[in-house]
C-alpha cells in the first residue's frame, strides 16, 4: 500500500502530478486547485489512496490528511467511485463536504458533475455522524477538527517552502483575509500562496 510519496514534482497538468521519487515516476490523480499549486522541479509531500482493480493500480494524491480521509470516506458510499470522490474534493473542500453532510443539504453534491440525486442523498447519508464541520472562533477564525492552519501549513512546507517563511504568510494571511473566503484548507492554501509569491520575489531581490 503506497500511502504518502514525498519526492519532487516531474510535471503537473490537467489533473495529474508525475512525482519523481528516487528516479521513479508515480503518475498521481489529483484536484486542479494541488495540481495549479505544484511547481515542476519543487519538493512535494503527497498524502496518496492506491486503488486497485483488476485492470488497473491508480493513485490519487491530495495535500493534506483531511482531504484523504474524506476521500476515503467517499469511496466507501455506493455508488461513488474514486473518480467521483475526486471530483467532489476538486468542487469542494472537506469542510464544506462535513457542512454539506451535517445540514444534510444532498443539493450540494447534487451539484458536482457525475454525481446524480439518489448517490447525493447517500453521501449525506452513509456519511452522517463521519465528519465534524467545524465552528468560528470568537476572533472570527476558522477552527475546524485537525486544523486548517496546521493543514495549510503542512502543504506549504511539503511543497518546498521553509516552516518560517510559510507561516509568517499564513499568519498575515489569517489576519487580512475575510474569514469565509479562508474557511476552507484549499481556500486558504490558494490565499497564502498569492501572497507567497511576492514574498519569494522580495527575498531574492534582497
């Protein structure tokens, strides 16, 4: 069972990594929102689901542990397929998926390309009482069961940046950004990135 790879990013496109570890090449299935964040030639820490079937061994690779695990909670409904469960990690985040369970709102999934109104409804379903949705601290703040931050900052720091530089980003980031805008690990992944980015540039100009 292949259940992390940790090595450096080969190509990135459409919905697929390459990632080079020791001179092998693990072709990985992901969401656009790691794939648009991977860099070629960058260091990369994927969290992976290895699906076997008779034709085939897939990999499907996400940023953090959340998303993994609901990934696997996913799959586990009938009828939903690993492609499908990507597809509702690429359209949503796990926080909204736990939101969207807990309100019991089959509308939400009904929403993402492939999955149909009977397989919506068993998602609300089969995964009820699976996933915590998380609450607002009295800051303002997302607090959500494993940590958004802690999430984020894991991603950053697998995808090259040092824990320094990456969290004094996110800590901006937390500070400026509208906590809804931020609610979500992908959300606030895409946020720190941006201003990452020029922090980048002024480190190498300095």
């Amino acid at each position: 069972m292949i259940s992390s790879l940790r090595g450096r990013v080969a190509s990135a496109s459409g919905g697929t990594l390459v990632v080079d570890v020791a001179g092998v090449g693990y072709l990985v299935h992901a969401t656009p929102a790691f794939v648009l964040s991977s860099r070629q030639g960058d260091d990369v820490f994927v969290h992976t689901a290895l699906i076997v079937r008779e034709d085939a061994m897939t990999l499907f690779g996400f940023a953090t542990r959340d998303e993994l695990d609901v990934f696997e909670l996913l799959i586990g409904v009938t009828g939903v397929g690993p492609k499908s469960a990507l597809g509702v990690l690429s359209a949503m985040s796990p926080i909204e998926v736990a939101r969207a369970v807990e309100s019991d709102d089959d509308a939400a999934f009904r929403r993402v390309s492939g999955i149909g109104p009977k397989t919506a409804k068993l998602i609300t379903v089969s995964l009820a009482g699976k996933l915590v949705a998380p609450v607002v601290a009295p800051s303002g703040a997302p607090v959500a069961a494993g940590g958004i931050a802690d999430d984020v900052l894991a991603a950053l720091t697998g995808l090259g940046w040092s824990e320094k530089l990456a969290g004094e980003a996110l800590a901006e980031t937390l500070e400026t950004a509208d906590p809804v805008a931020a609610a979500s690990v992908p959300a606030l992944l895409r946020l720190t990135l941006a201003r990452l980015g020029p922090a980048q540039s002024a480190a190498r100009a300095r």
